[in-house]
C-alpha cells in the first residue's frame, strides 16, 4: 500500500519559513519568561502562514483567562522574536491593554530607533488601555526624533500634563510623525501650552493635505511647499478628544495656527489684487500695441502679442514670489469633549476668544478638512459664528471641511452646519431621496 505523501518541507528563507521560524521563537520566549502567548500573535501568523503573505501588522492582547502559573502577555517576548529573526517586515505595532513595564519600554525604545546593525521600520505604534509612567513618556519621547515613526497613538495612556511634557521633549525636531493621538489621556489647560510650543517649534504640516486643497496662484503654491519641504516635523492630525483642555488650552493650541493662516489668507489676497491689476495693465499694453502694428500681417501681430504676454508674466511672478516663511498648520483636529464650555469658572469671553480664533482658522486655512468639537456645549452663538465661517469658507471656493459639533443647538443652525460640510454630490443625491 503506497504511504501518503507528506507535505514538502518549507525552503529555508521563504515566507512561511521565515514565519513558522518567528512563531516558534515567540512560544520560546513566552515559554522561558513564563508568560501567556498572546491570541492575536498567534492567530495572525497562522493566518498568514496559511496564505502564504509575510506579516506586517504585529496586534499584542491579552487572554481572557491564565493557564497555570504562567504570568499575563507580556511585550518583551514578541520584541526578542522580532531581534533574534531579525524580521524587518513589520510595520504597524499595537498594544492594546497589556501591562507594560519601564524595562519593556526600554526594549521597545531600543527596537524602533534606527541606529542599531538591523532597522526594524515601523511605522505605527498603538500603545492604548494602559497608563504610561513619567519615565516611560520620556523614554518613548527620546526615541521618537530616532525612528521611522509616522503614526503614535496613546489613547487612554491617562498620562496627563507632565506627562505629554516630558514626550513632546522627543518631538522637536522630528520630521517623520504625520498623526498624534492623545485621546482620554487626563490632559488639562495647562497641556495646551505645551502642544502650541510643539506646534509651532516644528511647523507642523501635511505633504498630503497639499494635494487634497490645490493653490488658487502661484505665491500660495510656494507658501505650501514650503510648509511641507520644512526641515523638522509634517505632523498633521491631531487628535485630543476626551481630556479637558478647557477653553484656556484650547484658545493656546488654537493661536498659533490660526494666526499663520490668517496671515497666509491676508497675503494671498494682497496678491490677488496684485495679480488682477497686473492683468488690467497687461490687456491695455496689448491694446495700445494692437493700435500701433494695425499695417502688420495678422500672424505677426498674434506673435508679439503673445511674447508681451509671457515676459509681463514672468516678471509678475518674480514680484510675488517672496518668501512668506515657515508656520504650523494641521489637517485634522479632534476637540471632541474637552470641556470647552461655560463650566470650570470658565468665563464667555474665554469661550468666544476659542471660537473666533476657531472660525479665523476655518476662513483661512486651506489644508484644514477635518474637526471636531462636538460634546463642547458652545451655545447657539457660538455656533451661528462658525456657520458664518463655514459660509466664507464656501464663498471662496476653498477646499471642503468636515465639521462635527454638538447637537445642543437650535435645529436649523445643526442642519444648516451640517448641509455646509456636504459636499455637492452628497447634497444632490439627499435632494433625490426626499422627491
């Protein structure tokens, strides 16, 4: 009777052996620290062994029950995987609700900066469900200017003020980190200022944004290129929903990136005037040559006509094309429940300097497409303005905004705010289903 055919053995470095050999070398060290494995390791290399694709996403959690005597998931055992393989592959690593301790920090650290015989390049670390200790902050802060970084999520780390202080310490001076999420993490007043310190120490802003919003002339198109070509940090969303900002640091965060895009707004439309005056001089000098070369041949004539054209061009764009300077911007800003209201011994004047710094960055700022201040009871007033904000925005043919605030307003102003964040399409297509 023939036997059964076994199944051939994987070739040493194909993508099943190189993930058959990082499975077995987790369950090691799982097994040696005396530590559950954890499930979604376990299942998304399985999976990925099945289909025969190497692994990029690495999700660390926690089992719902312990076996024995073994201890909780743990990080350190999937990091020394990650050495001893020296797999290079990953780029997207979470943890969520697992137990750190410093000296895991400390590894994690040492794996991301990039200065070691083997890079590993991830791109996003997710470190949520887990309170974060002051040298723990600090020590991931000194790593960051160091890695490949793009995207630091640390929702829920309940870190606070002195906290998010000793991280953005890091943050200065980093050029790779696009997205910032400190969502519910006991952030107060006093962190507003620390965030408009990182703001406007690395010019933050989005190589990305500059192709959603395209430039209406030339001097802001060099305005933009030079935001997004700045030698220290792109960030570009930043989400802080859930702490207490308050209006206080709010109005803090807020100041500098409105003031920079009400001076870009000022600038473009001086040039605008600039630029329509050069056109009204250019068509009577075309006009003036038209009388003069009337006895000429027609090809001729279109000929100078068109080589005035070019040179008075020309010597327009080398008039405006000064150099507005370097300044921060975002592209995505969450607010959500921030308590920026009339509570806290908060006063309305605070509360209006927030929302009409809100409204001049809504005006004026191109790269903005997304905010959110909902769960903020701002009032009816308050809401009035930034419909009027999102009217102007509209009028100027800037691009769309996504705008979320709180429904504790009159019904027509929420459905006109809402009805202004549609874009045309969506606007037809709610018309077709009420026919």
């Amino acid at each position: 009777m023939p036997k059964p055919k076994q199944k051939p053995k994987p070739k040493a470095n194909s993508d099943i052996y190189i993930l058959e050999k990082l499975l077995q070398t987790y369950e090691k060290h799982c097994m040696l620290s005396q530590t559950c494995a954890s499930p979604t390791i376990k299942k998304g290399l399985q999976k990925c062994i099945a289909n025969g694709t190497l692994i990029t996403k690495f999700v660390l959690t926690n089992v719902e029950t312990l076996s024995g005597n073994l201890h909780p998931v743990s990080l350190t055992p999937l990091l020394r995987a990650i050495r001893d393989e020296r797999y290079q592959l990953g780029k997207d690593l979470c943890i969520w609700g697992i137990k750190t301790s410093p000296q895991d920090i400390a590894n994690l650290a040492i794996l991301l900066e990039l200065d070691g015989r083997t890079i590993y390049p991830f791109s996003k670390l997710e470190i949520t469900h887990q309170v974060l200790d002051r040298w723990s902050t600090e020590r991931l802060g000194v790593a960051l200017p160091y890695s490949n970084l793009s995207t630091l999520v640390l929702d829920y780390s309940k870190c606070g003020d002195d906290g998010i202080s000793r991280l953005t310490s890091g943050l200065e001076g980093n050029g790779k980190l696009l997205t910032l999420s400190l969502c519910y993490c006991d952030l107060g007043p006093a962190s507003g200022t620390t965030l408009a310190k990182l703001v406007t120490q690395t010019a933050i802003s989005s190589p990305k944004a500059e192709n959603k919003c395209p430039p209406l002339n030339r001097l802001f198109l060099v305005a933009m290129k030079l935001c997004t070509c700045n030698l220290t940090s792109s960030l570009s969303n930043l989400f802080l929903n859930g702490n207490c900002l308050q209006c206080l640091g709010a109005t803090e965060l807020l100041k500098p990136i409105a003031e920079y895009a009400e001076k870009l707004g000022q600038e473009k439309k001086a040039n605008d005037l600039a630029y329509s005056n050069l056109d009204e001089k250019k068509d009577a000098t075309i006009q003036s040559k038209d009388v003069s070369l009337v006895t000429k041949s027609k090809n001729k004539t279109s000929t100078a006509m068109e080589s005035i054209g070019k040179k008075k061009k020309k010597k327009g764009f080398k008039k405006r094309s000064k150099n507005p300077g370097l300044g921060p911007w975002l592209a995505k800003l969450h607010l959500a429940d921030n308590a920026i209201d009339g509570r806290f011994n908060q006063r309305e004047k605070n509360l209006w300097e927030f929302i009409l710094l809100l409204a001049c960055l809504i005006k004026n700022s191109h790269p903005l497409v997304e905010v959110d201040i909902n769960g903020n009871a701002i009032g009816e007033q308050c809401a009035i303005k930034i419909l009027e904000a999102l009217q102007d925005r509209k009028k100027e043919g800037m691009p769309h905004l996504k705008i979320q605030v709180t429904p504790q307003i009159s019904s027509v102003t929420f459905e006109e705010i809402f009805r202004s964040c549609l874009k045309t399409s969506q606007i037809k297509k709610r018309k077709k289903k009420t026919k």
